[in-house]
C-alpha cells in the first residue's frame, strides 16, 4: 500500500461530500484525508494507473485532482 497526494481545486464542504462519495467506490482507495485548507487530498491504497484514476474522479465529480510528485 502506498500514499498518493494530490493538489485539487476544492472550495467548499460541498466538494468534499461530492469527493468523499466517489473516492468510497474505488476499491483500490483505502483511506483518504482531505485538507480544504491547503485544497490537497492524501490517499492511502493501490492505485496503478495514477492519470486514468484523476481523469475517472474528474469526469464523475467535476472535482480537478492532480498528482504532486515527489
């Protein structure tokens, strides 16, 4: 298992309700911490295809995620 941070362009309670609502149907997601603060999200799991994972929450959220490399 790895961790896995993204930048997003989160503004409101709302958005997180919407991200937390889809990250719970990705089983390769095991938890997650989302700071509206500093509009980044912290996954632990195994996620293989990091560009397809971000493009699958954008299209079902609207919600931009991009990887911070390390």
């Amino acid at each position: 298992m790895k961790i896995y941070r993204f930048k997003t362009d989160i503004h409101c309670n709302g958005c997180i309700t919407k991200l937390e609502k889809e990250l719970q149907n990705h089983k390769e997601v095991s938890t997650w911490k989302i700071d509206i603060n500093t509009k980044e999200l912290k996954i632990s799991g195994d996620i293989l295809d990091i560009e397809q994972f971000e493009n699958q929450i954008f299209e079902r959220t609207q919600i931009y995620i991009e990887a911070i490399k390390n």
